[in-house]
C-alpha cells in the first residue's frame, strides 16, 4: 500500500519561488506564452507581498484570500502612471477577477505539490461580476476599414537604413488575413514557414504548446517573398552573431526578433495614416476579431474559423464574433417566409 504524500510547510516565499521555476519552465516548453508567465509572475510575486512572504502557505484560509484580494483591488493600477488617464480609485473589476486566476493556478499547483492540504481558493468568495460600461465601438475593423488599414504605409523612417515598409506591409497582412495572436507572430521563426511552387504555409506555435498549420494567399505569400527576399537579409546581417535574430521571421532595424510592443508601435503608425473617415483606434487583438468577424460574415463556417484562431472551442471563437452593420436586417430580408404574406 502506497503512503499519501506528506505535507510540506513551506513559507509563501518559498512556494512563489518554485512555482515560478515551474513556469519558466512551461515558458521554455512552449506551454505558456511569455506574455503569459510575465502576468503569472507579476501576479503572485504581488500575492506574496500582501499575503506577507513569511507566512506558511498551509495557514493561509479562504478568508486571508478575501482579504488579500480587498486589498490588491484598492491599491492603485500601476499601468496608469498619469492619474488622469482611469477614473475612480484602485483596480478594475476584471483586473481584480485576473489576478484572481493567477493566484488560483497558483494554488492549484500547491495542491498538487502538497505545500498546502487544502486549495483555499474553495473557501474565497465568488469572483466579482465585472459592471464595467459598454465599449462604445465595435471592436472589429468593418471590411473597408481593415482594407485601408492594409494599404495604409506604417514606415515612418527616420533614415534611410530604417525604412521597415516591407515588413511593416507583412505584418499587418498577417493580423488581419490570418487573424495570429500577437506573441504567435513575434515568436515566429523563418523554419516555421514552409515556401512552395504552389502554396505556402506556416506553421503556428500557438498557446499551450498547440500548433496549427495554415496556408497564406497568393497575395500574402508574395507579401512574405518580398520580405523575405530584400528586407530581411540586411537586417539580419546587422547582428550575425545572434542565433535568435537568425531564426526569427520578423526583426527590428537593429536586426533584433520583433517583440509584442514593436508590433503594437508599428499598428498605431498605420492607424494614424488612415484617412480621417475610416481611422479608428485598433489593437492586434482589434485585428484578430476582424478575421473572425468578416470571415463568418462571408460565409465561412465558425469551425473552420475556430481552427484558423487556434480555438479549442467554437465558443471562444464565438466571443470573437461582432455584429456586423446590416447583417440583421439582411437576414430578415432573406427569411424563407418574408413573402409569404404577398
């Protein structure tokens, strides 16, 4: 007869210090998304400050979670750094509801670690539901929108040596055609595109280790080839020795791998370039909606769709769908008993 495993009393220092060992470790796999183990580890290193870093986990109760999560909540955001920029004291609903799922898979792994006997996030109050206002806008671009947005020039060199349009061009074609996470394009590598006679694919390392395959355009090959072909070689000549930057799909003008921040800069260069009828303000995630939307409204099944995202579920995918300006009328234009009445 096998022994349960033993408790072991481990400070919440301690603990944070493994688990985020355990992260890093997931983030080198592939399992977790760097943008992910960043928000983990600034979520319960946090967690650890308030719940006090001497304190034995296993004397943690749902209480001491309640109040721990009172406390983060009224503590003012430190993304806003200019106090005109969010209204009203401490943290949002949905942050406050984040650094709740943080500190939950944190304790999830404890439990499976037997630093603690019980999870006490089963005792914690419910997370809060979020009354934050409606968006004002649509978070997808209409069509016309995503098609000047397509054509409009992200590049603003300051020097010769530093006009990116090539790459800017590729960039926004991928958001918008393809529809990738942000990190998915950053951490692309030249290995993961596959360049055929007749069709080119990349392969995409999504979230949780997950890969998909999908196939690119004619006109969004062509866009990758010219890339591929007159940019890229003399960006990555600017850092030989750095075996990341030759692997990378998608380099900086000093001949570094793009990062998530540099893909946001250059999308707000293009939306500023937009004429003043179509301009709306957009994120990657903006333009990973767009996909979804304008797809479904073409016609395409939110299956092939949720495959394309990288979705596990047509109903995350689901969350991705906005409303389309006219789609309700057209349908009820379109309803097989409309004339029945004529």
């Amino acid at each position: 007869m096998v022994a349960p495993p033993r408790l072991e009393r481990i400070t919440v220092d301690e603990a944070v210090r493994r688990y985020l060992a355990a992260v890093e470790i997931d983030t080198v796999r592939d399992v977790l998304s760097p943008a992910t183990a960043r928000s983990y580890t600034r979520d319960v290193t946090e967690f650890a400050r308030l719940a006090g870093p001497g304190t034995v986990l296993d004397d943690i109760s749902g209480s001491d979670v309640d109040t721990i999560l009172v406390r983060y909540q009224a503590a003012p955001d430190a993304r806003f750094t200019d106090p005109g920029a969010k209204t009203g004291p401490g943290r949002s609903t949905s942050t406050v509801n984040r650094f709740r799922q943080s500190v939950s898979r944190f304790f999830s792994h404890a439990a499976r670690e037997c630093w603690v006997q019980a999870d006490p996030m089963l005792w914690a109050s419910p997370p809060a539901r979020s009354r934050e206002p409606l968006r004002a806008a649509r978070t997808a671009l209409s069509a016309g929108a995503a098609r000047s947005l397509l054509t409009a020039d992200a590049a603003m060199p300051a020097r010769a040596d530093q006009n990116l349009a090539a790459r800017d061009r590729l960039v926004l074609a991928l958001l918008l055609v393809l529809g990738p996470r942000v990190s998915e394009l950053a951490r692309a590598d030249v290995a993961d595109l596959t360049r055929g006679d007749l069709h080119t694919t990349w392969r995409i390392r999504g979230k949780g280790g997950h890969t998909r395959t999908v196939a690119l355009s004619p006109p969004l090959a062509d866009a990758l080839d010219a890339y591929l072909t007159g940019l890229r070689p003399s960006l990555a000549e600017r850092r030989p020795d750095d075996a990341d930057a030759q692997r990378a799909l998608l380099l900086s003008w000093r001949g570094r791998r793009i990062d998530t921040q540099a893909v946001r800069g250059l999308l707000r260069r293009a939306v500023n370039r937009m004429p003043d009828g179509m301009r709306r303000e957009a994120t990657p995630h903006a333009l990973r909606h767009t996909t979804a939307t304008l797809l479904v409204a073409e016609g395409w099944d939110v299956k092939v769709v949720a495959e394309l995202l990288g979705h596990s579920s047509i109903a995350t995918t689901g969350v991705y769908l906005d409303r389309v300006d006219g789609e309700l009328a057209a349908a009820i234009r379109s309803h097989p008993l409309g004339s029945a009445f004529e």
